[in-house]
C-alpha cells in the first residue's frame, strides 16, 4: 500500500521507515530541509537503535523516499499525521499549531476514500475538530496514537503490544478499519490486539497511560522521600510491593524521575485539558505527580552539596549522563541535565559525559564542560553523580578503576542503579536516593 508520514521528526521518520520495511511504499514529508536531506541519505537525525538499517534498507530498495514537497502525498492510500504537539509556551496546554498546519496543508491533495490517521499526541476532543475540515474531502479521520519507547521504537513501530484506532461509525468507518487492518496485518497476523474505539478513548488511552506510569515513577518516588527521614530502603520496598501482581515491579525505580518530551509535556496537557473541561478535579494529582518528580532533581543536587561538605562552590563534579534516558540522545526535559545545571549556578566545575547526547546538551547549555570519554570525564572529580544509566556506568565502571580517576571519592546514585556495596568496599562514600 501508499502511504505518506507528515512530520519527520522521531515519531514520524521511524514510523515511516518501519512502515518501507514491512513491505509498503512510503513517503516521508517535513517541512525541515536539512532533516529530509540527512533521511533521504539514510542517515538519522537523531540517535534511535536500528533506525539506520531500516532506513537505509527503505531507501535502497525503492520503497522510501522524504521530501518537503506536500504533493507527494498525493495519490497515497492513508496519510500519518505524526508531527509534534509542544507544551505552550504560556501555560501547561498542548500547542496544536503543527498538528492544525499539517492537516490543512494535506487537504488539497486528499481523494475519496483516503484515510487521515492522526498519530499525535492531542488533548481529547482534537480528533473530532480535525474530522469537520477532513470529511468534506471524501477522505475519513482516524485517530492511530503510537506507544513507542526511545531506545525501542523500531520494535515497538514494527511489533507493538497494541494497536488502537479511534473510527468513525459507519460504512466509512468500516473500510477504514479494513484499510488499517492491511497496513498493520503484519502484527495483527502475530496476534497483536487491534482495539477499535471512538475518537476520544483513542485520544485518551495515550495520556492515560502516560498519566498512569508518570503516576507510578512519582509513587516511589515519594515512598523515596519517606524512606530519607526514616532510614528505610525504598528499593527493598519497591522489592517487596513489586512481588504483588497487582502492582508489579517494572517502573519502581526511585530516582531523580522522568524527563523527556513526552510524559512530562503530556501530563501537563492532560491536566489543562480536564480544566477546560471542567474536571480539573479528576487529575489533580496529577500537578503532584509533576511536583515530585521535579523535587527528585533538586534532592539529587542536595546529596552532592551534603557529599561535599556543604558546598559546590569550585569543586569538580563528573555528570554521568546527559540524555533523559539510555539508548538515546533526547535532552528534552532531561533530569540528568537539570542537575548539571543546578550544580552549575551553585558554583561548581560541571562536566558532563555521556556516548550519545553531548553535541545536543552542548547546543543548548554550552556554559558545562562537555567530556566524550567516560574515564577522562571522570579525571580529577572531587564528586561523580550518575543521572542516566547507560551500562556504561551501572554495568561496566569498576569502582576501583575510578578511584584511581577522581580525587575525592564520594558517588551520588541518582538512579539507584550501582552496586552500593562494590562502591563502599573500594572506599567510596555512596548516597542513593531512598537509601540509607
């Protein structure tokens, strides 16, 4: 089948690429010229495991191609909208100018019987907008939210867990469901779910979802809190919670929290949309969950300050990580670089490591010092914090090797990922978060 992705950017130059690899014919089209040219040479714009083979592979054989030219959409069978939805610059609302533009520039070149299918991440109540100025063409909206993981995104394009599409009723409705059936049967022949529903239980399912495991870091995180003022160990008692399979032991890891430029941004949206809706009510908790996931990184930076003495001020500090989180190079929201920074305007001499994402930390915060190799980062630091953990760090960093790096030994574990006791028994001083 044709199809056409509208934005290029994570979400949509992977999909686009894993839609080539499964056998159908894709166009990609952004409005970025220097993207399209990096993905029509193959090459990533952006960190993502197995994106260039796939790319690469589409490219060669004929079945992918990226332009900025809106017209190649033309005469493609489903059009995926999958650009981006910010946070407003003046609140906590998603900005929906690049979802709006997307469409409208798409509705010219659409024909009788095409399908929209909108991927981005919009305030519920969107879909059903979007579908007033895409029906008068003869072509139906549908609403496909994506689920993917950075750092898995391929797989989870390629084999998802799930698949949801929110589908108007009636005879539209139902060849829209069959067309997206063909596009997807790869997975769905695999006995992947394939959920129909309305337009607003598809545009929730993405934020609920978001909402429930912001919830759960957030959860743990305030047990973290508990456990400093009562000498507890919150990762024995996310152990102990986790072996109850209604609860389960996935995402309770107390650390300084989440970041990136999804959970943080979409819970934020989901809670200003339940305002405009007048349920402000239903996911107050939400601004908690927010609340405490930003208090993690501030409890981080304490624990260097506390580690050295009770002041930064012209001492060095190694930063172990600068993504938001491994297997990639998104600094959007990044917790590990919110540390660094802070530590920064306390005084401190900041550098910063990390085997993916420094040319992006150092774009936006150039005031840090910016290392590649982990062992020279690790030269002459009076203190080391690990804030994202690559294996690099929590597997394959011997305690004793950095000892003979650094000239202090005491190590924050921002992410609760180190053997605290190999540390302790090569004379470092270790602090986690929710551990004594």
């Amino acid at each position: 089948m044709r199809l056409s992705v509208i934005g290029c950017g994570y979400l949509g130059a992977v999909h686009a690429a894993a839609m080539a690899s499964i056998g159908h014919d894709v166009v990609g089209i952004d409005v970025d010229e220097r993207k399209i040219a990096s993905l029509s040479k193959g090459e990533a714009p952006f960190f993502e495991p197995g994106l260039p083979e796939i790319l690469s592979e589409g490219i060669s054989s004929g079945r992918l191609r990226f332009t900025t030219d809106m017209s190649e959409a033309k005469g493609a069978k489903v059009h995926f909208v999958g650009v981006g939805t910010p946070q407003v610059k003046d609140g906590y609302a998603a900005d929906l100018t690049y979802v709006n533009a997307a469409v409208d520039g798409l509705l010219p070149y659409l024909s009788d019987g095409d399908i929209v299918a909108g991927k981005s991440t919009v305030p519920v109540g969107t879909a059903a907008t979007l579908a007033e100025r895409v029906t008068p063409t003869g072509a139906t909206l549908v609403w496909n939210p994506e689920f993917l993981r950075e750092g898995f995104a391929v797989k989870d394009t390629i084999d998802p867990d799930r698949l949801v599409a929110g589908i108007p009723a009636g005879e539209a409705g139902d060849a829209a469901t069959s067309i997206l059936r063909e596009v997807y049967h790869p997975a769905i022949d695999k006995g992947t779910p394939f959920l129909v529903t309305d337009y607003a239980t598809a545009e929730l399912v993405k934020v609920a979802a978001n909402a429930f495991l912001a919830t759960k870091i957030s959860f743990i995180n305030a047990m973290a809190e508990i456990a400093e003022v009562t000498g507890a160990d919150v990762t024995q008692l996310a152990d102990a919670i986790g072996h109850d399979a209604r609860i389960g032991r996935r995402f309770l890891g107390a650390g300084i929290g989440f970041g990136g430029g999804c959970l943080p941004k979409d819970i934020r949206a989901f809670s200003a949309r339940a305002e405009e809706l007048g349920r402000s009510e239903s996911v107050s908790f939400l601004r908690e969950v927010d609340a405490i996931n930003l208090r993690r990184r501030d409890r981080a930076v304490q624990l260097v300050v506390e580690g050295l003495g009770g002041s930064v001020f012209k001492k060095n500090v190694t930063v172990l990580g600068a993504a938001f989180k491994p297997h990639s190079d998104d600094i959007r929201d990044s917790p590990a670089l919110d540390v660094a920074v802070q530590l920064h305007g306390l005084g401190a001499w900041v550098t910063v490591t990390d085997p993916e994402a420094l040319a992006n930390a150092e774009r936006i915060h150039p005031q840090l010092n910016y290392v590649a190799d982990r062992d020279e980062a690790l030269r002459g630091a009076d203190a080391v914090i690990v804030v994202t953990e690559w294996d690099e760090y929590r597997r394959e960093l011997d305690p004793g090797h950095a000892a003979s790096l650094t000239n202090g030994h005491v190590v924050i574990d921002g992410r609760n990922c180190l053997d605290a006791a190999a540390w302790r028994g090569a004379g470092w001083t270790y602090y986690g978060m929710g551990r004594p």
